[in-house]
C-alpha cells in the first residue's frame, strides 16, 4: 500500500528549506518529548500508540455493536459535540454517497444523523419530527454525561424512544460510550442497562477517533473500521521518533507551519477539491485550534472547499492581507467516472473539454489555483491521498494528531488541554441560574 505523501516545495518561496531543516534538533526534541511522556499534558498521550494496540477482540465487539444497531434501526443519531462528534462524521461523510440520505430503498445501512452538538431548538424539533415515524437508536458519547449540548438533546430523545417502543426495547437501541467508573452517564448505563464502552482517560476528545467514539458510529455507517485502523497503524510507523526527520512527514509538517508562522504566517487554510472532505477539515480545525490556540499563541486554523469557496473567498485568499498560508488536500484517484459530453451548439463555450474526465478539469483548476495562489504570495503544502478510502483517511488522521502534538511543543504551549473552553460554560450557567453558581449570576447580570 501506498502512504499519503507530504510535498512543501510550494512553501520554500517563504521559508527556506535550510530554514525549515534547521529545526531538526528542535524537532526531534519535541517528538522525544511526546514519546517519553516528559512534556505537559503527558497524561493525554493515549493516541500516541493508540492504533497498534487496538485488539481484534475490541474491534469485534464494536462491529457486533454495530450489527445489533443496524439490524434494529433505520436511523442512528449520534450525540456528541467537539471530538465527540466531529471525527466520526468526518469519516462517514467522506465514505458515504454524498446523497445517502436520499437513497431510502434497499438500504444496507442506516441513515446517520447527528445531535448534541448545538442547542437549536428548531434543530432538535425537526430532528424529533422526522424520527416520529423511524425505526431509531442512539449513540450517546459523553465522558460526563452532564456536558448541556449533548446532555439536552439525549434527554429529549430518550424519552422520545421510550415512549415509542418501550423501555425495555429501548435500552437494546441505546449505547453509551463514556467514562469507565463515574460520572452521569456512567450511572444512568449501569441502571438501564444500556452496552457500552469507555473513552479512554488519557485519550482527549480531539485525538479520540479511533476509540469507541468514533468506531462504533462508523462501523454503524457500514465503513470498514478495520482499514481506518490500519492505516493509521501504517502512519504510526511512518512518523515513529525511530524515522529521521527527513523522512518523517508530521515532523516535517509541524517545523514548516512553525516556520511560516515565525516568518508572519498566522492563518492555515486548509484547502480541498473534493466535498466529500468537508468534514475532515471542520475535524482538523478542532484539533489545531484547540491544542495551539492557547497563551496569546497559534496559528488559526481556517478552511475552504474549493473551487466552491474561490467564488467566495477565492479575492481574500489572492489578494487579501499576507499572513496566510494554505495546506491542500489532494486526492490522486476517484471512484466513479464521469466525462464531459460534446454539444453540437457548443453555447457554453465548453467543447474545449468534451472527453475529458471531470476530475482532470478539477485537477487543472487545483494546479491553477496553487500556482495563482503561490503568485500571490501564499505559501502552499501539499498532502496527497492515492485515494478516499478508510485506510488513507486513517493515515491523515494519524498524520495530523502525530504533527499536531509536535507543532504544540514547538510552540511552547500545552497541546492537550483546553483551559479556554469552559469559559462561556461558566458565563451561560451564570445567566441561567444554575445552582452552585449564585454569585457569578450576580456578577454577571450586574454587566448587562
């Protein structure tokens, strides 16, 4: 099998590769870091070594999960937000008909839908009303079970499945992957006697794909977890502290952002020409926001889809204030073939490219634009994938977790916690009056 590839000459215009290869103490300093466990956040290094230790016995129950779950439902809503949400979908919409939702005869599996991860009325109302009428069942993902997004959306859909087959039917439809040993979600599994797995302690949210969290609603989806699993074995292989810096992708990754970003480069853009990655870039955003953006630093992490987004923000990206640089997805191979027809008026003008296959015009249009783009001063990686398959995709997600926590060290700030998030957490209870927080109720309505 072929590895996705990593090309930064698009990027030297900038930077200098001596630049960038002059980093290769620091580096491999901050890749010892990670794997000693020495470095701040060590007790969230479960990913590190977390594909090849993944058993044949764990993927079996996972996929036996599944199969209870797409024997009983047409529908499964996973619940989750953040990590617990984004992962999972990224996969399943990148490995999905991009209309499966349309496809509602001969179904092999089920319709995936999602919640937990907003607090929309409207949302929640609809997502109930559509399910009125469905055979559905529910993943729930949270460590706490208390966390207000899933937590309200899981209450609300509990009891709508209990009232429509009864609780007893219910608890077969109803997994719970969350802590091991405490927590809301834990107990309420333990008293209805709802299956379920753990998210590890030391896995954090964002880094959580190829737990439980992320299998079991893919495996319900019909992707084979166990291609997503080794090729992300494959990648952990390929950027182990054993493989020099040269040869080493997510090292490479992590010292070239860090020098565009010494050299004024403050945004990364990630760029695809393919909609089925969509997701996979709302996934990589959480995960390079979330463990950079920290101490006044990082890099912020933006994406397009392309050529969608050229229409849109294509004049900013051209032309706009220099400080962005843009990492592209590339996929090599498609799946399907389509060619572009002849017509005898030829109104459209478009003859020019009769037979061609689809994808050659959009591959010109991704060389174009890279090139445009390079012109106008924005430096460009470039992340080639032979194809949208679950091993490749793993390989990209273990890809980005492994340069993430490189480029984190590098920063010099802790790439896995999250001490920013719970800020609103605490204004929205205080504005909410929830108990324990009577005196930040005060404080804040005193501002209003």
């Amino acid at each position: 099998m072929k590895n996705i590839c990593l090309n930064i000459e698009k990027a030297l215009g900038t930077v200098s590769k001596e630049q960038v290869f002059a980093r290769e103490t620091e580096s491999n300093a901050c890749m010892a870091t990670l794997h000693n466990g020495t470095g701040a956040g060590n007790d969230f290094l479960g990913w590190l070594h977390l594909p090849s230790s993944i058993t044949d016995a764990e993927l079996a129950d996972i996929e036996n999960t599944a199969e209870v779950l797409r024997s009983k439902c047409e529908v499964v809503v996973a619940i989750g937000i953040g990590g617990s949400y984004l992962g999972a979908r990224a996969v399943i919409e990148a490995m999905s008909n991009s209309f499966d939702w349309l496809h509602t005869s001969n179904r092999k599996n089920p319709v995936m839908l999602y919640a937990g991860h907003n607090i929309g009325e409207d949302y929640l109302y609809e997502l109930c009303d559509i399910l009125k009428d469905k055979q559905f069942g529910i993943i729930n993902i949270s460590k706490s079970g208390t966390t207000t997004e899933p937590a309200i959306a899981f209450r609300m859909l509990k009891k709508q499945l209990e009232e429509a087959v009864g609780k007893e039917e219910a608890k077969h439809r109803i997994v719970a992957i969350t802590d091991a040993r405490k927590g809301a979600l834990r107990t309420l599994a333990t008293q209805e006697g709802y299956k379920t797995f753990v998210i590890p302690d030391n896995v954090g949210g964002r880094f959580s794909v190829l737990t439980p969290v992320g299998l079991l609603p893919i495996a319900v989806a019909g992707v084979n977890i166990r291609e997503l699993v080794a090729g992300a074995v494959s990648m952990e292989k390929a950027t182990d502290a054993s493989v020099p810096f040269a040869e080493n992708p997510a090292a490479i990754y992590a010292a070239t952002r860090n020098e565009l970003y010494k050299a004024g480069k403050k945004i990364e853009i990630l760029c695809n020409f393919n909609p089925k990655l969509h997701y996979i870039a709302e996934w990589w955003k959480q995960l390079y926001g979330e463990s950079e953006g920290k101490e006044g630093k990082g890099i912020f992490p933006a994406a397009v889809d392309l050529t969608t987004d050229l229409h849109s923000m294509g004049q900013w990206i051209q032309e706009g204030e220099r400080t962005i640089f843009e990492t592209v997805i590339s996929v090599e191979e498609m799946e399907h073939s389509m060619i572009v027809p002849t017509d005898a008026e030829n109104l459209d003008g478009l003859n020019f490219l009769a037979g061609k296959h689809v994808d050659e015009v959009n591959k010109m249009a991704e060389l174009g634009t890279q090139l445009a783009h390079v012109d106008g001063g924005v430096p460009n990686l470039k992340i080639s994938l032979p194809a949208i398959t679950p091993y490749y995709i793993g390989q990209l997600f273990y890809f980005f977790e492994k340069a993430c926590g490189i480029s984190g060290y590098m920063l010099g700030v802790n790439p896995f916690n999250q001490p920013g998030v719970e800020a609103y957490k605490k204004n929205m209870f205080a504005l909410l009056n929830k108990p324990g927080y009577e005196k930040e109720s005060e404080a804040i309505k005193s501002r209003l």
